[in-house]
C-alpha cells in the first residue's frame, strides 16, 4: 500500500472495528439469504468464512493491511473462500457499514462505561457509609463555610455518576438505531429486510432517512459529550483529593501507590495520579472539539472526513476507562483523618450561620442578626478568639438573646445534625441518600 493509499485510509486507526464489522457482516449476509437475494449456499460459504477469519484473529492473527478495516474484512474473506465472498457487499456500501460498526463498538463502550460507574458508586456509597461520623468543613468560594459530614461530600459525587449513567442511558437510544441498509446514500434496489438486520444486530430500530443513516454522528458526538462530563466530574473530585492530601488540610491519605516521590525533594509525596486523572481532560474534551469540527458544514451524505470520526471516540473511551478504573482503585484506599478536619472546623468561624440563626429563630430579623454575629467574628479576630471559646457574658455583650444553650450551636457535628432540609448534611439525611442512591445500583 503506497502512502497515499495509507493517508486517505483509516486502518490504522479502525483496526478495533473488526469484530464488530464481521459481526454486522454475518447479519447482513444472513438477511441476503433470507430474502433469497443470494441463496442459501453461498450464504453458508461466506458466513463459515467469516467465522474463520474471527476464529484466527481470536488465536492472535493479524489481519493483512488494506485502506481500511472493511476492504481487509472482504479482501480476507475472498483469499479464502474465493469470488463468491465479494457477494457479501451486496446491497450495501461501505458508509453503511461503517455508521454501523461504530453504533455496534459505542454500544459496547456504552455498557463498558456503565459499569465502571456503578462500581464507583458501590465504593462511594461504602466510603460514604464508614465515614459517617466524619465532620468535616464545608466550603463556597474554597473558604469556611458550614460544617458538613465528610459522607455527604463524597455522595455528591456518586449523584454526578448517577447522572453520568442516565446520561449514557439517554444517549444509548440514539445510538441503537440501525443505519444498514441506507447503502452509499439513496438506499437500494434490492428487497432487503432491515428490520431482519435489525433484530440480527440487537438494534432497537431502523433509521427512517438513509443520507441520514450514512452522514449521521450525532450519537458519537453525543457519547464524546457523556465521556467528557464524567471526565469533569472527575476533575472535581480530584483536585479535592489533591487539595486534600496538601499537608495545609492534611484531610486525607491514599494509598502509596498512587502517589510518587520527588527526585529532589525527599519529603515529597505527589498526588500524580489525581493530577494525571485531572490532567486528562484536556484531551478529552480535545476529542469533542475534534468531532465536531469533523462534522461541522458537512455536505450531506457522506464525506471522507467522517473517517477520522473514530480518533476522537476510541480516544475518549479509552481515557475515561482507564481513569475510573484507576479512580475505583485510588478512592477505595482514601482514608479520613477525622481528627484533622474536626480540628479544621473551628477555624474559620463556621458555625457563624447557627449564631445568626439562633437569633432568627427568636424573632430577630436574619438581616439584624447577620450583623451581630458579624460584630462577635470581628471580636474575635480582634482578640483572636473562637466562637466556642467565648463566654456566655461575652455573648451578651451583643445580645440578651444569648442564653447557656449557645453553645450547643457552636458544636460543628450538632451543627450538621441540626440540618433537617431534604437533601441536607444531618447523619439521618445521609443514611436517606444512601438508601436512595442503592436502590439504583445494579
Ligand atoms: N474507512 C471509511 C470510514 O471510516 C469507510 C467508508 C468509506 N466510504 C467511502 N465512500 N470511501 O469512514
């Protein structure tokens, strides 16, 4: 093959697709025999054929190298069996059969994806579980704000994988639409069976429109889409963990393994597989540009450029697999340290909010209360006091309304306790969101 050959073709990159290309090939080939367009012999010696080449290539052989995945399938297949296997490409072309090996591959990757969610989730909902009596603070703007139980945080994240799995869901009716049969563009002459070829596949329907079945990336774009969200999600979490681990928080630990060492600074431990988990998104959301750009302005129906639509979608499923596996194994080693994010929540003054609502549940106006507590926080800074380092005697200095009891709103787990908002940070809330989010694990 010269190198011009070898730039316009694709199989250096499509090399993946040749299970599910022979797969949809034995389909198409069994509905040629059972609308009689080839007869039933022929159809026998193409699909033992085809079996033959997917044995060997399961054996380890490599398939000789042509344009692209499909030419090598069918050149393959008549070295073997002779003539007759060209009979395979019968009533299709080429631009079929690629939409649809790829919706075949994406369905895969779909439920690849899908699992590797809900593992993760299982391990959030146990971290969450372990984790129950952690009190930790909560943050808006990276500052102080208001305790929370350290569960309630890492559950957050096990509704973005929730969210992650409807999406992938709601993207998988789309791509479980079957395009073969839209031949090159116009459809064909022949009496095909589409909803055979349907059924044979495992797809749920037939396209209506065939420039539309053969130029039709949507469900690429869209899968590229899920794949940089739970990409994102990720980021979030680890850049937590890296703020975490920062001996400043000295919240958590993960395993060593996911660390390493400077070669500088011996006291180093570098949260690189976080960061390469975070740095990972560039190339990801990089692959969604990437395919859109492909598709924009495209004429319809095919065009060569939707070739390189393929890059950009093994590339973000590879990189979003392989980082929630490495996520599942990193985050089923995170451990709290409890002490510290205690310690860690009477700085700050967080339990400001309780003061001011102490007040408000007396009949101060909140907008009046908001201020006196101002006034105690600046006292405080003043003197460099806690807010539960305070006498009741101080307290009064700024209000009557402060009795003994104060204190109980000063304490940072009471203080998530007293959440009782649907959704909110109290340890019941928690045990509620757990409940919830296991019933939709599978
Ligand atoms: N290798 C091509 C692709 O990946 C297959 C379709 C080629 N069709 C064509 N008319 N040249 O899109």
């Amino acid at each position: 093959m010269g190198n011009f050959e070898q730039f316009i073709g694709s199989f250096s990159f499509d090399g993946r697709l040749v299970e599910v290309d022979i797969i949809c090939s034995i389909a198409h080939v069994r509905m040629l025999v059972k609308t009689k367009i080839i007869n039933a012999l022929e159809g026998k010696k193409i699909i033992a054929g085809l079996e033959s080449i997917l044995k060997d290539l399961k054996k380890g052989w490599k398939i000789p190298k042509e344009e692209d995945i499909h030419f090598a399938v069918e050149k393959e297949l008549i070295r073997r069996i002779g003539l007759i296997g060209g009979k395979m490409h019968t009533a299709r072309s080429r631009n079929d059969q690629v939409a649809t090996d790829l919706r075949l591959y994406i369905k895969y990757a779909i439920k690849t994806i899908d699992k590797l969610l809900n593992n993760f989730q299982k391990i959030l909902v146990k971290k969450a579980s372990d984790n129950i009596d952690v009190v930790m603070p909560g943050f808006t703007h990276l500052q102080p704000a208001q305790p929370i139980l350290a569960a309630h945080h890492i559950l957050a994240y096990a509704q973005m994988m929730q969210r992650d799995k409807e999406r992938l869901e709601d993207c998988y009716k789309r791509v479980d639409v079957l395009p073969l049969g839209s031949a090159a563009l116009a459809g064909t002459s022949f009496k095909i069976d589409r909803q055979y070829s349907a059924k044979l596949l495992g797809f749920r329907s037939v396209s209506e429109n065939s420039l539309d079945g053969v130029s039709d990336r949507d469900f690429a774009i869209e899968f590229v889409f899920c794949m940089s969200v739970i990409s994102l999600h990720l980021t979030r979490f680890c850049e937590e963990i890296i703020l975490w681990m920062n001996p400043e928080f000295n919240y958590i630990t993960i395993d060593d393994k996911f660390t390493s060492g400077s070669s500088i600074m011996p006291q180093k431990r570098n949260p690189d597989c976080a960061e390469v988990i975070r740095g990972k998104s560039g190339r990801i959301f990089g692959d969604l540009i990437a395919l859109l750009t492909i598709v924009k302005s495209l004429p319809l129906a095919y065009n060569r450029d939707l070739q390189e639509d393929k890059i950009p979608v093994f590339d973000a499923f590879d990189n979003v697999k392989m980082c929630l596996k490495v996520m599942n194994e990193m985050i089923e080693t995170l451990k709290f340290i409890k002490e510290n994010t205690l310690k860690s929540t009477e700085k700050g003054f967080i339990a400001a909010t309780e003061i001011a609502d102490y007040l408000a549940i007396q009949n101060v106006p909140f907008r009046t209360a908001h201020g006196i507590v101002k006034d105690i926080v600046l006292y405080c800074k003043k003197y460099s006091k806690t807010l539960n380092g305070l006498s009741i005697e101080e307290f009064n200095k700024f209000s009557q309304l402060f009795k003994k009891d104060i204190f109980k709103y000063l304490d940072a787990k009471n203080i998530a306790d007293m959440k009782v908002s649907y959704g909110s940070t109290s340890k019941k809330s928690i045990i509620r969101q757990i409940g919830n989010i296991k019933r939709k694990l599978t």
